[in-house]
C-alpha cells in the first residue's frame, strides 16, 4: 500500500501530460512505514535520460540523477520510496520490459496518457521473486 | 582488506535490512561475489540469468563507476567504499514489440557486441537499430579507413563504399584498411576484405565511380547516413547539396597537416556546410594533403570522431556535432569548439532555396572556367619533351618552387629552388632573357608562380612542366623518388 495524495497525483499526471508523447519520469520521496507501508510526501521530477527517439516507450533514470535524489531526501530525513512514470498511448500496467528492469520494494506508480490527456493512475511493486508485479493500493494520506 | 558495501534501499531486507556490509576482497568482482554468497537473494537482483550484472545495476567504487575501470576486476584496497546504485528504468512497451521493426541479433551476435549490449545507452535495442542502419562512405582513404573499420566492427548492418581511386604506397602511411599487399588494388576492393575480415555479419557494398551530380542522389536515396571522407571541395559540395536534397545526415570531416575539423551537417536539425561555407575559396588557396602533407595519425583520429558521431545518430542520440563545428589541432594537443548555426539565407538550406537540384561542382569552385574565353593561356611541356630539349642542349632555367624539405626528398637535376611564398621578392633571381620552366610536385603550384609573375609583369618567356616532378619520375627518370 502506497499513501500518495490527490495533490500529488495530479502533478504526476500533469507531468505526464506536459511530456507527451514523451514518457515522464520521477521519484517518489517519503518514507517506509511498517508493514510494507509506504508514505510519499513529495514528488521529485526528473528529467527523462533516454535519447530522442527511444523517449516514446522509455524512461531511463540515471544512478546519478537517483543519487541527487536520495541525498534530496536524505536532506529532509525521507527515503526514495518509489518511482513514477508515463505510459503515453498505453494502458497504465506494467511492462515486460518494466518488469525486467524494476526493483523490489519500491513503488512503480504508472499513468496512462492517452491523446495528451492523463487518464489512469495505478501503483504496483514487483514480487521479490522478480515474476510478476502486483497491483498495490493507493490510499490518500491520513491528516494529522 | 575491509571493503565497505552499501545497499540501496530497496535491497536491504535481502541482506538483513542492513545498509553496509564489511567484505574481505581484492576486487570489486570478489566482494560483489562474497556479498552475494552470504546473502543469496540479492544475486537476482543484481545479475541476470546468464551471470552478467545486470544494466540497470551500477557499482560504484570510491563514487566512480566500475564501467570507467576495470570492470569486475577493478582493484580494491583497504577502506574502498563499493556502492550499489540503481539506475530506474521501464516504458511502456516490451522489448518484443520492437521486434517486428528491428533485425534480430543471432547468438554469435551477441557475444561480439557483448561490449555494446551491457550498456543502457546501446543495449539489446540500440545494437540492433545498428544492424538496421545503413551508411554511405564517400571514399575510403585516410578519413575512410578508420570510420569504415570502426563501423564495421559496431555492426552497422549495410555499409556502401564509393571510390574510383587505386591504392598506392604513399596513402599507406595513414590509409590503414589497405596493406602493403594491396599496393595497385582498387581501393574499394581491398576496403571490402579487410572489412569483411573484421565482421563478416554485415553487408558491404562498392561503387567503383567518382561521385557525380548525375550519380549522387540516386546513391544517397538507398542509405541513412552519409559519411563525407573526401578531400576536395566540389566533391564536398556535392555531398552536402545531395544530403541537404534527400535529407540525410552528412557526417563530414576534413584533414589538413596537423589540423582537423568535424561536424554533423542536418539541414532538418540545424546548419548545412554552405551555411558554414557559402562559397568555396579561390581554387588553390586552400592546399590538399597531397600538397601540403598530413600527419599519418590525423585522420585516424578525426575519422574516428565521424564513426562515433555515426553511431551516436543510428542510435537516436541527443549529443551529436549538429550546429558544432569541431576543431583539432593534434600538434598542440588542442580540441576546440564552434557554435554553428542554420542561416535562414543558405541558397540550398535556407528559407528561399536558390538550389534545388545538383549543379557543376568542379565550375562552382572555380576548378574549371565558366566560359572558355576567360581562361588565361598557361603554356605547358610534358616532361619526356623536356627532357628532349635538355638532351640536345638549349638553353632553359629550371625554377622549382616547392618547399626546402620536398627539395630534400626529391629534385630535378640542374634546377634552382625558389618556393612559392617568394617568388615575387626573389623574381630578379630569375633571368628574363632566357626560357624558364617552372615546376612543383605536380603542376598546380609551379601554374600560381607563372600566374603571379605574370601579374608581377615579369618580362620572360615561362612554361609549366606538365604533370611536375612526378611526371618526371613517371615518364623520365624513374630512380627520382615519389612522395
């Protein structure tokens, strides 16, 4: 379960549609709570490292824009929890070549773009085993 | 030793949810090993199904990548710090989709390019957008050699070769892909072996023929990518005209002495070389190689920069030499760099485009007169007349006005050195009253002093050998050296 709230959501969806036809990336800072809970305060835009042609279908972070990140986070006391990306044109499931390249732990939050217009937002974390994602629930963070 | 690893986030609960772990180990390969066999779970993370770290894992040691090393085998010493940093990566589509589009890579393949695949910026996808690609090399001489070489080996799929030209002895000090065996071979024959030898899993096609404005768009339709490795400035012309009217990239370089300079000309993406160069200097400002010598290495460097600029492009890269214009001055040791920039004006890129179809390059760059009438008669002997005339005794001046060391490698017995650069101050060295003959290496520079004279009023009668000191040792007296 990720906590990630409609502030949040919509500007990963407004990322999205601001780098159509393009896919947009970013991480996802908070923090790991119990029970494999996870609490995302912020987003954190990246710019996407993939050449011009390939940026249709992928998104590549680079270790050293995710280092950036991290020590970003670590700035505030937070942890990267996850990343977010676009599907442009595509439904908002992961991707064989999504699978392939994912991490355990982490939350993959995809939004599908579709025309332009940002449509479906799901977050999924990949099995330990490396064999499937799982679709996890999104949940709009308790005020205190 | 100790070696300190740190584990990213999202791989501490596969080692005991803790963020470093002290190893004993020489190298990085060992401790990655060690750290893997205390913690098993963590190897799927880190290394695919054949035993290869996978390319979204990157180690680090001391912050700098193992890949900007040695690799696995990049030595450790006491108190190194190895970090595992992920890159994150995905998209919406699986590799399997891109296969309908892209050739596939056979098993063999994939072992010679492993080098390539592991990297992200290549990968499984990017070497195969390599096999797709075809380039067009406009001559396989200095600049040619290293660039047909480097693109073979990175499996560019189709590769076409033009040159009309034969190899000969002198091109072997910077001309690599042809060997000493292939002294008095085609060049594009002898290009294709030693190609062939270095892959033999891509397409090689020749055109034996000098590029024309007849042949020229019908060759460039068939290939992505046009390399420009000529030496002259009409063919260059026509190269960049040709690209500019089919719409490819034209990868050019040029090579001079210690000097050289590259670019990508894209008229889609930014400046042509007309919009560097709108007009071709006066003929024979501009020395060639053959006049003005190359250092043999020169082109090896500078055409390996077109190779790299090649690839980059088959492969969708951002960073290519579009709107930059590359200077290297390889006996100062120097790379500079140019902002180019499309102007709106270029006659055959711009906004209003004066050209819009190929013309006559040789008469665009002066090479040949527009109209028969303008042309200042330049009086000529071959040189078996010369030798004639000499052999009966008339009287004739030899003026040589190559340089100080051309004289040293090679001269004409009974002649007088007075170069070009001073032929004017030194005109009362020569004696109007009788015939002179003047010569170079092979007839264009001894035709400038003649013209420079004359201009000067120079009173005596002067003729040109033909063909220079080289037609000399072809037709006279073979024991002078070529060069």
């Amino acid at each position: 379960m990720i906590e990630l709230s409609e502030q949040n959501q919509s500007e990963v969806r407004a990322h999205g549609e601001r780098d159509y036809p393009y896919e947009c990336c970013g991480l996802l800072v908070g923090r790991f709570a119990e029970n494999g809970v996870k609490a995302c305060l912020e987003i954190y835009p990246i710019s996407n490292a993939r050449e011009e042609v390939a940026k249709r279908n992928r998104f590549l972070i680079r270790p050293e824009e995710l280092m950036r990140g991290e020590k970003h986070a670590a700035a505030r006391g937070l942890d990267v929890v996850g990343f977010y990306h676009s599907h442009p044109d595509h439904p908002a499931i992961p991707s064989g070549y999504d699978l392939e390249h994912a991490w355990p732990v982490y939350s993959y939050v995809v939004v599908a773009v579709k025309s332009g217009q940002a449509e479906d937002l799901r977050s999924w974390e990949m099995q330990a085993d490396r064999s499937r994602f799982d679709e996890e629930r999104i949940e709009e963070p308790v005020q205190i | 030793m100790p070696i300190t690893i740190t584990i990213p986030t999202a791989l501490r609960q596969f080692a005991d949810g803790t963020s470093r772990i002290e190893v004993d180990a020489a190298t990085a390969g060992e401790a990655l090993d060690q750290l893997t066999s205390e913690h098993a779970e963590l190897r799927r993370h880190l290394y695919d199904d054949k035993n290869a770290l996978r390319s979204f894992v990157n180690i680090y040691v001391n912050d700098e990548d193992i890949r900007h090393q040695t690799g696995a085998a990049t030595p450790l010493k006491d108190g190194d710090t190895l970090m595992i940093v992920p890159s994150i990566a995905g998209g919406s589509t699986a590799e399997a989709d891109v296969s309908t589009e892209l050739p596939s890579l056979s098993n063999e393949e994939i072992a010679r390019y492993s080098r390539h695949l592991i990297m992200p910026e290549v990968g499984m996808e990017g070497q195969r957008k390599l096999k797709a690609t075809s380039v067009l090399m406009i001559g396989t001489g200095g600049l040619g050699a290293p660039t047909g070489m480097y693109l073979a080996a990175a499996g560019i799929g189709r590769l076409g070769i033009v040159d009309f030209d034969v190899v000969d002895s002198s091109n072997l000090q910077r001309q690599i892909i042809h060997g000493t065996k292939d002294v008095g071979r085609r060049k594009v024959d002898s290009a294709r072996d030693r190609l062939a030898d270095i892959n033999p899993h891509i397409e090689i096609e020749t055109y034996e023929t000098r590029l024309t404005s007849e042949n020229a768009l019908g060759l460039f339709a068939n290939y992505d990518i046009i390399v420009d490795g000529t030496d002259n400035f009409p063919t260059r012309y026509l190269v960049n005209d040709a690209c500019v009217l089919t719409g490819k990239p034209n990868v050019y370089a040029s090579i001079f002495r210690f000097e050289g300079q590259a670019s990508v000309f894209w008229a889609e993406r930014g400046a042509c070389y007309r919009c560097l160069y709108p007009e071709p200097p006066p003929p024979g400002l501009v020395p060639s190689c053959a006049e003005g010598g190359v250092l043999g290495v020169l082109p090896g460097i500078i055409g390996a920069i077109q190779a790299n600029e090649t690839i980059k492009i088959a492969l969708g890269a951002q960073d290519i030499l579009v709107n930059r214009l590359l200077l290297f001055d390889a006996w100062a040791m120097k790379f500079r760099e140019f902002k180019l920039r499309k102007d709106p004006l270029c006659p055959v890129c711009g906004e209003k485009p004066s050209i819009k179809e190929l013309i006559d390059y040789e008469q665009f760059c002066g090479m040949k007169p527009a109209h028969a009438h303008e042309e200042t008669k330049l009086e000529e002997i071959t040189a078996t007349e010369l030798k004639a005339r000499l052999d009966r005794g008339e009287d004739i001046q030899i003026i040589d006005v190559r340089e100080p060391n051309e004289y040293e490698i090679a001269k004409m017995p009974g002649t007088k050195l007075i170069p070009l650069g001073e032929v004017l101050n030194r005109m009362n060295e020569i004696d109007p009253s009788r015939e002179t003959i003047f010569h170079c290496k092979g007839g264009v520079r001894s035709g400038k002093a003649i013209e420079a004279l004359r201009g000067a009023a120079f009173p005596g009668r002067m003729v040109n050998l033909k063909g220079g000191i080289t037609a000399w040792s072809n037709d006279v007296d073979p024991s002078v050296a070529k060069y």
